[in-house]
C-alpha cells in the first residue's frame, strides 16, 4: 500500500510541475471528502450511493468542506 501511495504521489507531482500549479501533499484519508465535495458541486446525484451512505443528507453533513463552523464565546 505504501508503494502505491508513493507512485501516486510522484505521479500528482510530476502533473502539477507539467501543469504549472503548486503541489501540495496529501493522505488519501484526504482524497475522499475532497472528490464527494467537489462532486456534490457539480451536482453529481450517484454519488450517495458511492459513498454507501444512506442519504443525501448524510453526504451533506460528513463532506461539507466549505461549512463555516461558528463558536460562542465563554466567559
């Protein structure tokens, strides 16, 4: 696994510097909340499904990367 984690790694930075675009690394525990967002974006109505969530709500609260979270203050 860890092989293949550094081939996919080398592969992504080797893309990035082809592209012009800064790298940034990664974990795949990363990967997954980043494409479910990104494809709940574009509007992609399978993607319940590929999770094995049991809804679409579900996908919202676990993926939502752009949620801003708020804090009361203490005193």
């Amino acid at each position: 696994m860890e092989c293949d984690l550094r081939r996919l790694m080398e592969c992504a930075k080797k893309k990035a510097e082809k592209e012009g675009i800064e790298f940034a690394r990664f974990t795949l525990k990363d990967m997954r909340p980043a494409v479910v967002t990104d494809r709940v974006d574009e509007g992609d109505e399978s993607i319940t499904n590929a999770t094995e969530h049991s809804s679409d709500r579900m996908v919202r609260q676990v993926y939502d990367r752009w949620k801003k979270k708020t804090a009361r203050a203490t005193e």
